[in-house]
C-alpha cells in the first residue's frame, strides 16, 4: 500500500481497532466518517479553534474553578454543548509513529488527511510533501489566516502552511510564512523573521505590525496581508500578558472581520485559532497558568459563536491536537473548594518563578530564591518538607521513578497540588481521545467517534474544498 494512501483509522473504529493497529501500519480511513454530505447548505467560511494539550480533564478543571469562584453562567464550552443543532463527540489522536502525538504531527493530519511521523509538518514518512490546509483552500477561492498565542511559526499553525521535516526549523518556516502570504497571521515569534525577511515581506506589500494598539490601527478595508509579530518568543501567558500584546478574544475578532471583507476573486475564509499556552501550562503542571489560559479560550470561543451566529454560513470546530498531562481536580471535600479558591489569588506563571533561580549556583540560596518565587507568585508559603524536597532535586539526591517527572517544574506541580487542588499525571501529551465540537452547516453530519485524518475529509465535504483545485 502506497504511503500517500495512509489515513488513521476512524475512531468510530477505535475500542475494535485499538489491540490491533501496529505503530507505522497503515489503516484506511472509515469512508463514511470522510465523505457524509453535509445535510443542509455548504459552509462558505470554516472557524478551525485547537486548544493546544486540552483534555476532558482541562475542561473540568475549568469548570471546577468557575464553579466554586461563583461563576454567574456556564462557561462557553458548556453553552455550546447544549445548543442544539451542536455535535460533538471524540478524536483519536495518534501519529504514524507513535501512539502519543506531537503538534506537528497532529496539526499535518488536520491538514492534509495524512497520518505523519512526530516533529514533520506536511512531509510524510519516505520524504514526501503534502500540499498544506490553507493551499487547498487558497485553490478553492478562500481567504486564509491564523491567530496563535504561541510563536506564528510554531508547529500547530505551520501545520497549515508549511511544508518541513523538522517543526524546530522556525527560520524556514517564517521564510514559508512570508512566501505563503497568509491574509492573516498573528501571534509571537519575532526572533524567527530576521530583518532582511521583515524588508523582503514589506517590499512584497505585506503589513507587519508588533503591537495591539497597531494591529487595531490596519484597515480592515486593505486587502494587504497582515503579520503580527508581538513578542520575540510566545505570547506572555494570559495572567502576565504584557502591555502591547492583544489578547486571544481579540486576535480573533480581529481575524473574523478582516477575513469577512469580500476581496477580488474570493469567496469566504478558512481561520485556524490556537490556544497554545494551554499545553505549555500543562506541561509544567502549573494549575494557576492553566486555568487562565483554559479561560482565555473560553472567552475566545464565545466571541467566534457570537460572530458566527449573526450569520448562517460559518462552521466553528472545536478541538484540542492531543491531550497534555491530564490534569485533574484531584483533593477532597472543603479542602479543595479552597484550594480552587486560591487559584483565583495566583498572578504568576511557574515559567515566571523559575526564570532567575537556575542562575543561582548555590544550592541553599537557589531553594530560598525559589520558594520566594511562590510565595510572590501565588502567595503560598512552602513548608520544611517541601524545602528539603526541592534541595534534594537540585543536590541530585531525589529521583522520580517516572523519567517524564524528574524535573524541577514537575516537582513544584507536586509539591503545589494541596494548595491548588489539581494534579497532572506527567509532564508529557498523553494518546487520550480529546472531545470534538462542530456547530454550523453540516455540523449534523459529524461523527460521533472520528480520528484526525478523517476529520480533515470531513471538514472539506462540509466546506466544499476539493483537492482538486
């Protein structure tokens, strides 16, 4: 079988095919999780929102805290499950060559229906290049653009645009962006554009802009391309974004309304918006982080529903890439309550603790800066055994049976689960099935159980791109 006819198993097919499916094997798609016609009217615009690393477990400890905080009404996730006309269901996740995908892996399935080995972007296991999402709807007339909260040439939005062995090339791949012309692309990622590329993209009449209040400055009218570069690496996560970085909210409306103008020769939009500090939050199994970045989604999804429903042309898809270290509520009775409630109090991230204590070479100072760290931080005060834990991981004495946790980051998350109430099972993704949500045109046909590849079949019937094009 030839490797370009390589597509995931459906996962309606996932409890019967999970015991047999070998690592590389290849497992034909389920044809009718790919080519269900959408029972009403073809969407003109596809809103695509990736919660980078969200689980079910994500979820619930977003609702967890909104629920003990006093929450006022249901969270958009919530709302959306409930609406009718919304389907949702699960997603299987994994890579060729592994059962735990990274982001450009997972990213390269959604964009080209092809199962690709961890770290490639739209190049497939013998050296082959797929044609990316957005080409394909670039050939099929749409408008095209992407909004990330990591760097733009990170590998859940270079997915879509670019084609590259490696995700870590991120020079390469600014150079595919500013070749791309993407009508939209904001995020961070300054230090990957070096400024002969910025000249060239400007002398091409692409509009590069480095802070909100510029962005908001661009005329909606222009039909220029836009990239926004507003931080050397990842956007600051939500609970410290800096002066002059936009919000994710705001990326995206933004987004919507530039991408909406009508333009020669085009006729609606594709838009990828990514929530990827989500994932980092739980890689670092930094509870605080996490939630406001879980929250900031949130808000960003109820902006997306309340743009789309002004109109009937527009599917949103709701999806995580992978799951990352399933968190969980995890400690009991009035305890937790309190601990959820002390979240709400945390105005750092742990990057934002850790950042000076590795330049501190003596051990006992580099504890004592850490733990005044947190307490600024998160206004936690940690004990003697949670000192002489730390002090033992730096000396080199504390090891953690899991290769996956012997860090430092992982051993704060541990140390932290009794004051914030959540606990995460690693530092690493995981291969959970992460949940799916479709609302708009055609969502109705959405499977109840599919897998990465057959979701980006599906999301070309309802939208009427043909690969043809």
């Amino acid at each position: 079988m030839s490797r370009r006819s390589l597509l995931g198993a459906s996962a309606a097919g996932l409890v019967g095919l999970a015991s047999l499916r070998a690592l590389g094997q290849p497992v034909a798609s389920n044809p009718q999780a790919a080519v269900t016609p959408a029972a009403t009217a073809r969407a003109k615009n596809l809103i695509w929102l990736i919660a980078d690393g969200m689980s079910v477990g994500s979820m619930s400890v977003m609702e967890d805290y909104l629920r003990v905080n006093s929450a006022t009404a249901p969270s958009a996730w919530r709302d959306l499950l409930n609406r009718r006309g919304t389907r949702h269901g699960i997603m299987g996740t994994h890579s060729f060559d592994s059962p735990v995908t990274d982001s450009a892996a997972a990213s390269s399935a959604f964009s080209t229906g092809m199962k690709h080995r961890n770290g490639s972007l739209c190049v497939g296991p013998d050296g082959e290049e797929f044609r990316p999402f957005f080409q394909m709807a670039r050939a099929n007339k749409r408008r095209v653009g992407a909004v990330t909260t990591t760097t733009i040439t990170h590998a859940t939005p270079a997915g879509f645009y670019a084609t590259i062995p490696a995700r870590r090339q991120e020079r390469d791949i600014a150079r595919q962006l500013v070749d791309a012309r993407l009508d939209v692309a904001l995020g961070g990622g300054s230090q990957f554009f070096s400024p002969e590329l910025l000249a060239l993209a400007e002398r091409e009449g692409i509009r590069v802009v480095r802070t909100a209040t510029e962005l908001q400055r661009v005329d909606r009218q222009s039909s220029a391309p836009v990239i926004g570069l507003f931080n050397e690496s990842h956007l600051s996560y939500a609970m410290e974004r800096r002066p002059g970085e936009p919000s994710l909210p705001a990326m995206a409306v933004w987004a919507m309304e530039r991408l909406s103008q009508p333009r020669d020769g085009t006729d609606g939009f594709v838009l990828q918006i990514e929530a990827g500090r989500i994932d980092h939050s739980e890689h670092n199994n930094d509870a605080g982080a996490l939630v406001q970045e879980c929250l900031e989604f949130d808000a960003t999804l109820a902006a997306v529903m309340r743009w789309a429903d002004a109109r009937n042309d527009t599917l949103v898809v709701v999806c995580s890439d992978h799951a990352t270290a399933n968190p969980g509520t995890v400690v009991y009775g009035s305890k937790g309550h309190e601990a959820l409630r002390s979240l709400k109090k945390f105005m750092h991230s742990f990057e934002w603790v850790l950042e000076p204590v590795g330049r501190e070479a003596d051990i006992a100072k580099r504890v004592a800066l850490l733990a005044s760290r947190v307490k600024e931080a998160t206004g936690v005060e940690l004990d003697t055994d949670a000192i002489a834990r730390l002090r033992d991981a730096y000396g080199g004495s504390w090891v953690h049976p899991s290769s996956a946790r012997r860090n430092i980051v992982t051993l704060l998350g541990d140390i932290m689960v009794e004051h914030t109430g959540v606990g995460f099972n690693s530092g690493d993704h995981t291969s959970e099935t992460v949940p799916i949500i479709a609302s708009g045109p055609g969502a109705e046909s959405l499977p109840g159980a599919i897998d990465n590849t057959d979701l980006h079949n599906w999301v070309k019937v309802q939208t009427g791109l043909t690969s043809n094009a």
